[in-house]
C-alpha cells in the first residue's frame, strides 16, 4: 500500500445525496482505505468515486491529512453557523468515505487529533462510523465528548460468516467488532450495529440477539438502496452480488433486508433502522 501525507485547506464537507437527511457534514480523516483489499472493501461504493480514489486501485492507497484536526478548527464557526442557519444542526459523520481508525492511526493519530479538536469544538451531534475494533483506543475522548454533544458510535458488522467464498476476509473480526461494541456499551455509550452492507447471515436469531446485548439499535442496509444508486447497480458491477447469491441466493433481494428486520424487531423492539433512516437515528 501507498501512503502519502497532505495537508488539506478544508476537512468538513457539507452534505449532499444519501447523507442530506442524516447530518449536515461528513469528515474524512483520510482519503482512500486500507480496508478496501478486504471483504467490506469488495462492495464499498467509495471504489466508484473518481474524487476519492483518482483513478487508483480502491485499497491500494492512504493519503494522511496530517493537519485534519487543524482544518477542522479553522472552518468550526463558519461551518457550524452555516449548519445552525441551513439544517438546524451541526451534525457530523465521521466517516462515510474512509475507516477513521486503520492499523495506521496508531502511528499517525489524525483522528485521535481531530477528536480532541472536538471536544474543544464541539458539534451538535458526532455519528463515529467504524469497521474497525480499534476504535476502542479513543474510549475515553469518545466518553468525554458524550458529555458536550449527541454521540453515537456505530459499529459495522454485517454478518455471522467470518468468509464469504471468493472474497477476501474481514479486515476486523467479527468476534472482534462484537467485543469492541460490548466495551463501549459498558461504559454508557450509545452504540448502533450497523449491518451494512447486510450480507448472508447464517443464524439470524442468535445474531439480533448478540446485537441487543452489544448496542442500543441496529440498522440494516441492503445494496439496494443503500448504495446511492438505482436499484443498487454500483453494486451489481462488483464480485459481491454473486457471491452472496452463490450462499444464500435469497440474500441479494430487498425482501432479504424485510425479513431480517423482522428478525431484528424481536430482540430490539423499536430499535431498527433502515438505510439512511437508520444512520440517521430513526428507528422503529
């Protein structure tokens, strides 16, 4: 993997698209991922972004934002009247577009960085969106930031099976991701599983029941209609689709996601959320 390191004049970017109606910034630490060469990078609709990838392999690559947390400090008032004046709130999700805590931030620190501008800065409502169990590195700047805005860490775990056949494995375990969203639950912090994207599940009964031990609600998103495209067709184009037909065949239809939310309602009774609902923090 190539990594490279900048410094970037704007590290809060207003949202458009999917995310309009669930917070009004996204923040990326990085640009590109090194997850991306793993099973959630197969499907990951970040590959068809020219601006993110550049035209390089997705997972190939890391550019480090050495002065993120810099960027963040210097566009807070502007970007946060903008969001109090245009949305209501300054909301931001971190992150929809890289993993904010890769192997490498525990030698780089960004996010750590830009976590403790925040706590200086404060948003209205922080959404920590991971795929990782090292997440748990930053309990306790996540603790106090829970203190001075809405927080919510939502976990990625989007299935049972540790392989699917053909594909690379996780980048973190799944008994990993549970362990780590258990860690954070324990200490009073809301904690969302995403099932994202909602891959075969081998044993739905004991995984909804694992996600009600582990989190405050679960959200499920299908490729279709999760991926920011009709139908789900960036999706269709990448190996993922056949290989979860190739399992569970049922899998790679919308009625799949119903199903499984019904599933989901038994063991966190008004706690599911779809798609961009979900990630918004409105479940039923």
């Amino acid at each position: 993997m190539k990594t490279s390191f900048m410094n970037v004049r704007s590290i809060l970017t207003r949202t458009s698209g999917y995310l309009t109606t669930v917070c009004s910034h996204s923040l990326q630490p990085y640009r590109g991922c090194p997850f991306g060469a793993s099973l959630c990078g197969v499907g990951c609709y970040v590959q068809h972004n020219i601006y993110a990838t550049q035209g390089a392999p997705w997972g190939s690559f890391l550019d480090v934002r050495t002065n993120a947390a810099d960027a963040f400090r210097s566009s807070y008032k502007r970007e946060r009247a903008w969001a109090r004046k245009s949305r209501g709130r300054f909301d931001i999700f971190m992150s929809s577009a890289t993993e904010p805590f890769p192997p490498q931030e525990a030698r780089y620190g960004v996010t750590r960085r830009v976590l403790e501008a925040m706590i200086e800065r404060p948003a209205d409502g922080l959404i920590v969106q991971t795929h990782s169990h090292r997440v748990t590195a930053v309990t306790e700047l996540l603790l106090r930031l829970a203190k001075i805005c809405d927080l919510r860490v939502h976990m990625s775990i989007e299935t049972d099976r540790e392989r699917l056949p053909g594909l690379p494995p996780h980048a973190s375990s799944i008994e990993k991701r549970f362990a780590a969203a258990a860690a954070l639950h324990a200490v009073g912090l809301k904690v969302v599983v995403t099932v994202s994207p909602l891959l075969p599940i081998d044993d739905p009964e004991r995984f909804f029941a694992r996600i009600a031990e582990v989190a405050d609600a679960v959200v499920l998103d299908h490729f279709i209609g999760g991926d920011g495209s009709s139908n789900g067709s960036r999706t269709r184009k990448t190996p993922l689709p056949s290989a979860m037909a190739a399992v569970m065949p049922e899998s790679i239809e919308l009625d799949y996601r119903n199903s499984m939310g019904e599933i989901a309602q038994r063991h966190l009774p008004g706690r599911v959320g779809f798609e961009r609902d979900g990630f918004a923090g409105r479940w039923a």
